[in-house]
C-alpha cells in the first residue's frame, strides 16, 4: 500500500564584464593627464544577447521563470487545500458502521492466539468496524497463493466469529506489480489473471468472508486490472462474499497522474474516471489516503477532505466507500508523520462527507494497521469518528 505487507517479526558563475578586466597601462610617451586610447570592449561585456554575459542573464531569467511556473501554482494549490480544511461540519457525520482495519500477517500465521483475539474484540467493541482485512498472502508473482501462506486461518475464523458477532474477516491479498520494474506481478497476462481469480475461489474455500486486493503500483486505466474485477466479482458474488480493494488516490489536478508520471515515472494518482470504473465493479472501496507529501496537518487534512469529495462523486451509493486512516507513524519521502495525524484525517473525511453527501450510507473509514497503532490513534478515532 506504498506500506508494509505485513507487521515486523520488515549557477553558473557570472560572466566577465567591464570590471573584470585589468586596467590599462598609459602608452609610452603619454603626457601625463592624457586620456589614453581605449580598446574596443571585449564581446563578453557588448550589450544585448551576444556573447556569455548574454547567454548567462537568459539562463538567470529562464530560471526565474521555471521557478515561477513550478512554484506559484503549488503554493495557490497548498493554499486551497488550506482553506479546504475549514468550515462546519454536518451533524451526524460519524460512523455508519461500516468502518475496517487491515491486520498483520500475524493473526494467521500462528503467532496470534485467542486471547489475541479476545483483546482484539474488546478494543473493537462499540466502535464502527465491521470488516477485517487480514494480511493472508502475499501472491505469488504468477498468480497462485500457496496454502501454507494462511495456516491458522479457520482458528482466527472461528475465534472472531465468537467474539466479535458480525464482524468479517476478508483475506488481504496483494503484490508488488512489474508495472514501473522488470520484478513482479503482470495483469497483463491472462494465465496470471486466471491464478488470482483461482486464488480467490481457494481463500473462500478456506472460510475466508471476502477477498480484499491491494495491487501496487496499479496505474490509471488498466483495462487488465478492470477484467480481473469482473471476474472476482462473479466469484465472490456466487459465494455470498465481499469482494474489496485498496485504492489510489485521485488526481488532486485534472490529469496530474499523467504529468507525475512524465516527470518521475510513477503515476501515483488515478484519474477520476478509472476511480469510478474500479469502485463500480466492487462491494467496497478503501482509499489509501495516506503518503500525500503534505508537510502540515492542515494541508494534509485540506487534502483528505478533497480527496473524500472526489470518490463520493464517483462511487455508487451501493459500494461501500472507505477512506484510510494513518494508524502508522513515518518519517520517509511522502509521508511525514507530524502531519499525517488520524485527527487531522478524520476532520478532513467528515469536511469531505459535509461537503459532497451527508448522507450516504454506505461510507467508513479504514484503519491502517493494526500492529504500528498506539492509543492515541484509537482514542482520535473514537472521539472524532465514533463519538
């Protein structure tokens, strides 16, 4: 999820000019006082374009103009984001219920037990969350998920079922894909597509109540990615189970993830459009609203809250809509943690909700991750979420 798969147990100087040159000596036999003959001036100090002195002060400005060019927009941009994250906020946009929160790989992999669980549903008791996407893969890059990957999966089943009535346990199924490295998944590939979607019959078979699929990095417009949901979903939908997905975010710019993309090689951001074209082929929808390169929590909040607006214009009423929620704490290019608070999500959903449909329904928040949380986080989303 640009995250962690599972919990740790992983100028040119200036040219010459006038007062660059040497000054004359008086000619032999120049009376004194005279003015002497003057040399004609050097092309480096002649005026207009022509030679280095020219050629420099047309890099100086051009310089000034890509500064103003980059700059200037990005600043009108944190300053809307800024002002985004003002204004009221409308009654009863809190919880519907609907809320997750993605568990590490050691809830099945033995390293858990039942009083694990049994902390587990006391923590979760009275707040919002109904689903758990717990870390059961990862898939292999053709495709297949080996058994061995989730042993302890029908305990954990059986244990949260006992616990925690009503909740479900979605396996989280995911890799890395070869779209922006030769290592990796390839959709592309219709033998690899016909793998996950065997995969996904396997985990179903396993008690598993749904699949959840974080496939990353997923570039805008897949029309590969776009067949695979329509196949899981059949599958899913003929076994009674959820089918879900961890999303990119939407382009904050008309078009920004094609420009990313140019200047750095990964996209990052989906457009809009393909947001909706994935959200309408799913049961649910969670939006990696996290590692946006904001450095303040205003921005970062200003930033959530247009974030929420652009996928609940997109997102069918009957998808249920989840947006993500930092429960980690980084320091690393993208994410800076001072700024990316849960409080400062959690306003900034509730401004988005405020803001676009406040009263949809179908709408949560998603948790991420369990094993990096502390109790500030918790306390920040039950007393700015749950209340």
């Amino acid at each position: 999820m640009g995250r962690r798969a599972e919990d740790p147990g992983t100028e040119a100087g200036p040219g010459a000019g006038e007062g660059d040159m040497p000054a004359a000596s008086p000619p032999s036999g120049a009376a004194d006082g005279a003015v002497p003959p003057q040399p004609p001036p050097a092309p480096d100090a002649e005026p207009g374009t022509g030679g280095r002195g020219g050629w420099v002060r047309w890099v100086r400005r051009g310089a000034v103009a890509l500064v103003v060019v980059l700059v200037v927009p990005l600043l009108g941009a944190e300053g809307a984001l800024r002002l985004n994250y003002t204004g009221d906020l409308s009654d009863g946009t809190y919880t519907r219920s609907k809320d997750a929160i993605w568990l590490g790989h050691a809830w099945v992999d033995g390293r858990k037990t039942d009083a694990d669980v049994t902390a587990l549903a006391g923590r979760l008791k009275d707040t919002g969350i109904r689903d758990l996407y717990v870390h059961s893969g990862p898939l292999e890059h053709d495709g297949t998920l080996p058994e061995s990957d989730y042993p302890e999966a029908a305990r954990l089943i059986e244990s949260v079922h006992r616990e925690l009535p009503g909740v479900r346990v979605q396996a989280w199924l995911g890799d890395k894909l070869a779209t922006e490295s030769p290592d990796g998944l390839r959709l592309r590939n219709p033998d690899t597509r016909t793998a996950i979607v065997a995969s996904t019959r396997q985990i179903l078979a396993a008690g598993f109540e749904g699949a959840h699929f974080d496939l990353e990095p997923l570039h805008s417009g897949d029309a590969d990615y776009l067949d695979l949901l329509d196949r899981l979903h059949a599958v899913t939908r003929a076994h009674g189970a959820q089918l879900s997905v961890a999303a990119h975010q939407i382009d904050p710019l008309p078009a920004f993830h094609a420009f990313w993309g140019t200047v750095t090689g990964h996209p990052k951001w989906w457009s809009q459009a393909y947001f909706g074209q994935v959200a309408r082929r799913v049961d649910q929808i969670a939006v990696m609203s996290y590692d946006t390169m904001q450095p303040l929590q205003n921005l970062y909040g200003g930033y959530v809250a247009q974030q929420t607006s652009l996928a609940l214009e997109v997102t069918p009423a009957s998808t249920d809509l989840l947006m993500g929620l930092p429960f980690f704490h980084e320091n690393r290019f993208g994410h800076r943690g001072a700024a990316e608070t849960v409080p400062a999500a959690v306003r900034g959903v509730r401004l988005g909700l405020s803001r676009t449909d406040a009263h949809r329904k179908n709408f949560g928040v998603a948790l991420y991750v369990d094993f990096a949380a502390t109790e500030a986080d918790w306390t920040a989303y039950r007393d700015g979420w749950v209340h």
